[in-house]
C-alpha cells in the first residue's frame, strides 16, 4: 500500500537566501498594499451608488477584505525583521512538499512515522533527515 507523507523543507540562510526572501517579501507587501489601493477605490465607488439600506453590507464586506491584507502586511514584516536579524547559517523553514512511501505486511510502523526534513542550501540539497517523535535524528542520508 502506498501511503502519503509530508516532507518539510528548509533552507540553510546564506546571504544570498536572506536577499531573495527579503526581495519576495517586498514583493508581496506592494502586491498586497496595490489590492487595498483598488479595495479602497472600488470601496468609495460601491459606496456612491448604493442606496442607504447597503452601506453597511458594502463597509463591513470591504473592511474586512482590507483588514485581512493589512494583518497580512504586518505578518509579512514581522518576518523581514525576522530575516534580517537571523545569523547565517540558520534553518529558515521553505514549504512542504508531499512524498509517497510504501508501506508493506510486516513492516515497522515506527518507520513510516518519521518525520523527513530536506535541508537545502544554495538551491543544492545537502541533507535528508528523519526525525522521530521526540525529535532526535532517528537516520539521516
């Protein structure tokens, strides 16, 4: 039987890792301030149509499309402030990406359990682990 499993990948933080997640977080907040930009505009247009009884439908609907970016914007600078002041070296944590395994009549359970990490550096895969439960490098490749 064939069975799915997660695997996380992480990136050693070079300088040149740092650059790139500081430029596609700048890149997202413009992404996400231009939305609120055109929420806003979209938002006093609805407005000056609407009758009286729809204001309120029309306030609340774009108050919190334009509060989810905002919190997201605060998120995402959070994170720069993060990324900037983490030493080289450090683990910063990708994606997930999705594996099959197979898992056969006698096999031990404890085996499939293992959580797999990737850990990349300069886009070069320098390290396959399994962890166990508690955490500790049950294998590593």
């Amino acid at each position: 039987m064939r069975i799915e499993k997660n695997v996380l990948v992480r990136h050693v933080l070079t300088e040149d890792y740092r650059e790139k997640l500081l430029k596609k977080i700048a890149s997202e907040k413009e992404r996400l301030n231009t939305e609120n930009e055109q929420l806003q505009f979209q938002y006093q247009k609805q407005l000056k149509e609407s009758n009286s009884r729809n204001k309120s439908a029309i306030e609340s609907r774009f108050t919190s499309e334009l509060n989810k970016r905002r919190q997201r914007i605060e998120s995402l600078n959070f994170r720069e402030s993060k990324v900037k002041t983490l030493p080289t070296g450090s683990l910063v944590t990708g994606e997930t990406v999705k594996r099959f395994t197979d898992v056969q009549v006698g096999d031990r359970w404890a085996t499939h359990r293992l959580e797999d990490e990737i850990i990349i550096e300069d886009d070069i895969v320098r390290e396959i682990r399994s962890k166990g439960e508690d955490g500790d490098d049950s294998v590593q490749h």
